[in-house]
C-alpha cells in the first residue's frame, strides 16, 4: 500500500463474488461518523479510517477479502477519564461464502463472511473487525494519575485480560470528573 494520502471515502456496496473474480482492489477512507456502532463504542467523532480491500480467489480456488484497516479512536482513559487517543487497526482475511455449512467448510485461517445474492456492505464488515480490535478499556501509557493513588498493582492491569472489572471507579466518583 502506498503512503500517498487517500482522498476518497471507501465504496460502499458491491458484489464481492464478482470483485473476487475480476481482482478488484479497493482503497478509501472511512469516517467513524459512517459506523454508528463503532461510534457508540468510544468517544469523540472526528475519527476516520484508511481501509484497504483485496478481493481475490486464493490458492485454493476459495473467493477471499483481505484487506487492512488504520486509525485511531478517542476512548475513556479509565485511570484519569480524560481522553486517550487509541490506535485501531485491523488486518481481514475472510472467505466470502453463501451459508453457515460453507462457513463452516472453510480452513480454520479464513473467518467467514457470509453474503447473500448480489451486493454486500463493505462497511459493515470493516465495523464488525473494527469492533472486534477494539480493547475493552484504554488508558494513557503514561502514568497519567500518580501511583500513590493506587493500593494495589491494579494499575499494571492488562486492558485485554480484564474486560469488565474498573478497578477505579472509586477513583471516579471521588474527582465527579464530568465524561465527554
Ligand atoms: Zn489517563
């Protein structure tokens, strides 16, 4: 993928069976404010994603999706509730197939993407790995609330390994910081 800025927003529908034959490949950007789930997912709206999609038959004779996605989100940092800049960015690698029997037909490095007839939504299944990049909980990678604060090592909390816990809601209604 080449480093020139890209200019125009990703397309949004078309026939993936057909691009996969033809070896289309398609490149655009993506704004956050055209992904409502991602959106109600982290905080601010000014975020937007450059997005390379690969459509091609493989090896195998398998029609696939491979693509890359970057950007970056703004998230509630959950030490300090001040804003982080968080990276996003996934890689797709998908087999476009018609019905769960194929899906589950396809070799354990190809995740299904299950479209109908015609055109698919490519916005909905860059949403759907986006959301499946994105961390449960952020924080600044800083110390960004002095250590004394804390009690215990919950500080050094891996954001992937405890989802749901916020050890610092205490801290949370202690500074009544009103969230953005
Ligand atoms: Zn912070």
């Amino acid at each position: 993928m080449s480093q020139a800025p890209i200019n125009q927003s990703l397309p949004r529908r078309g026939d993936p069976r057909k691009y996969a034959q033809q070896g289309v490949e398609l490149v655009g950007f993506l704004a956050l404010e055209s992904l409502p789930r991602l959106q109600g997912a982290v905080t601010g709206d000014s975020a937007s994603f450059d997005v390379l999609l690969s459509f091609r038959i493989d090896e195998d004779g398998k029609k696939v999706l491979e693509g890359t996605v970057n950007g970056e989100v703004n998230m509630i940092c959950q030490r300090c509730l001040d804003t982080v800049l968080v990276p996003l960015s996934c890689n797709l690698r998908l087999g476009i197939v018609w019905s769960e029997d194929q899906a589950r037909a396809l070799p354990r490095d190809l995740d299904p993407w299950i479209v109908g007839e015609g055109a698919a939504d490519f916005y909905e299944i860059v949403e759907e790995e986006l959301l499946l990049s994105l961390p449960a909980v952020a924080y600044h990678d800083y110390a960004c609330v002095p250590s004394e604060h804390f009690s215990s090592g919950a500080a050094e909390v891996e954001a992937s390994s405890k989802p749901k816990q916020n050890p610092f809601q205490v801290l949370e209604q202690l500074k009544g910081t009103p969230k953005k």
